[in-house]
C-alpha cells in the first residue's frame, strides 16, 4: 500500500482550512495542522524552525486575512497575506509541492467577472488589499517550480460564516421565518466545499499540467434563484427583500482547464447542495443565533 504524504494545512480553524483537515485526515494523510497560538505564519523564524522539526511532504495554504464581506476592509490584509505566503514559499526546498488557495478577486472585483479564464489574469491589477495580495502571490507562483495557485471563486457549505454568507444565511432566515434579504441581485459561480476537498486531493496525488486553476462549477447563479431554491424545498415560503435594483458585478469563471485537468470530475448540483445545507442548519438550529440574522 502506498504511503500517505504529510501534509501541513494552514488555516485550520477557517472554513477551508476545516473541511480540508476533516477530509484528508479521513483519508488517511498524515496532518500537521498548528492553530494560530501554536503557530504565527507572520513570524519567519518560527515558520523556518517549523520546517525544520518535520518532514512535510506538501504545504496547502489556506490561511488568509480580509476577503469576507466582514472583512472587506480589514487593515493589513496585503502586508499579512504576504508575509504568510512568502515565510512559506521561501522554504519551498523543504517540502516537494505547496497548494495555495488564491481568489477570483485577483482579476480586479471592481469590474465584472465574467466566465472569466486564466489568460485573462494580469489584465488588471486589483486596488484592494486582499485582492492585491493573492494577485502578487500568483505571479511569484508563475515563475515557481513546485507551487500552484487554485483560485476559488464562491465556494459555500457546511461550517461557513451564516451570518455572512449569503446561502447560509438565506436558508437560516428561513428556518426561523424572517425575510431574505439582499444588497443587490448578482450572478456567482457558485460550488460545494465538498467538492473542493476532492479537487485538492487529485492535486496532492497527481502532477498538475499548469501553475494556476480556476476552481469553480463553470454554472453562474444569480441570488434570487437560489432562494426559490431555499423556498422550494421548505415548508414555508420566505418573502425576499432586495435593497437595490438591477445587478452588481458579476463573479464567475470558466473552468475548461480545470475540466480537461480532471475530466471525470462531477460537481455537485446546486440543488442537492442546499438540500443539504438546509437539513443541516434544520437539524443545529440550536445553535444558530436568530438575533445576529
């Protein structure tokens, strides 16, 4: 039997980061996932005397600041993902292979997104500070040996932000029969945490053909299909309530080169994803915190 890499996860207590832990320590990798306290990415002395003290097959770097709609403007985001990025990267003789986790924010979210592909990059270069960051990381991984860039666009799933994020948060105002609300209908490439975590594994064991993927379903959603999909399968029907007429941009991608990398791959339907969500906030509502809706 094949032996299982070690892998180092950053980001464990995110939502990535979470679901990427449950899966492949499932799977049957051997895990090194330091939190935080036992752990400061910021700090290059002990990223460095971590490399050292264990053999790491491969780095998946999930770890991030800003790039939430609570943190949109979070203080720091370019220096701090920078600086995690780069005490890693630079110890790229230390481990065979690093995953980093980009953004389609890279392609500059002032503008439409649009089923956007990877030749595409570099067109524009992002303003802010979270975007500007996975944008840099990416064009040092252009010219790296061992490290690749997947660019996630708008994965959801179990474990998210509700408060937050927008299909969690819809499918909670209906359990607890309050209204949908919305800033402003927009079209996303929506996609299953789920299937993330397959996608990462196929890129652990196999050798990518390219530095950079865009990891969405290639299927762009607008908002207000998704909560007839949240009514449809509910009991009672939520009102929805939208701030803003019209559109705003538009956040999706192509993801032919993800497709042809991995041509068996099935994605998720985006019905039977919010199914599942919704069973899965039906059965926590206990913990959910109607007030913070």
């Amino acid at each position: 039997m094949k032996n299982k890499s070690t892998i180092f996860i950053t980001g464990v207590n995110g939502f990535v980061g979470s679901h990427l832990q449950t899966y492949l320590g499932e799977r049957g990798y051997k895990l090194l996932t330091p939190t935080h306290k036992e752990l400061d990415l910021l700090d290059s002395e002990a990223v460095d005397n971590f490399f050292k003290q264990h053999k790491i097959d491969i780095v998946i770097h999930t770890a991030l600041v800003g790039g939430s709609r609570k943190e949109e403007h979070r203080e720091n985001a370019l220096d701090n993902n920078l600086r995690m990025f780069f005490n890693l990267s630079r110890n790229r003789k230390m481990f065979k292979k690093m995953i980093h986790c980009g953004s389609g924010a890279e392609y500059d979210k002032r503008f439409p997104i649009v089923q956007v592909k990877e030749q595409d990059f570099d067109k524009r270069v992002p303003v802010d500070e979270y975007g500007f960051s996975k944008y840099l990381c990416t064009k040092y991984i252009e010219q790296s040996e061992n490290i690749i860039c997947l660019r996630i666009f708008a994965v959801f799933g179990r474990g998210e932000r509700y408060i937050y994020r927008f299909i969690s948060n819809a499918i909670c105002r209906n359990i607890f029969e309050l209204p949908i609300t919305m800033r402003q209908d927009v079209y996303f490439d929506y996609f299953n945490v789920k299937d993330f975590v397959r996608i990462v594994e196929h890129f652990i064991e196999h050798e990518a053909r390219h530095k950079v993927y865009n990891i969405g379903s290639g299927k762009r959603i607008n908002l207000k299909t998704i909560v007839k999909m949240i009514n449809t399968i509910t009991e009672k029907k939520s009102k929805l309530i939208i701030a803003k007429k019209g559109l705003n941009n538009e956040y999706t991608c192509n993801n032919e080169r993800l497709v042809e990398e991995i041509p068996h791959f099935i994605f998720t339907s985006m019905e039977d994803s919010i199914k599942d969500l919704y069973e899965w906030y039906k059965k926590n509502k206990k913990s959910l915190k109607k007030e913070l809706l």
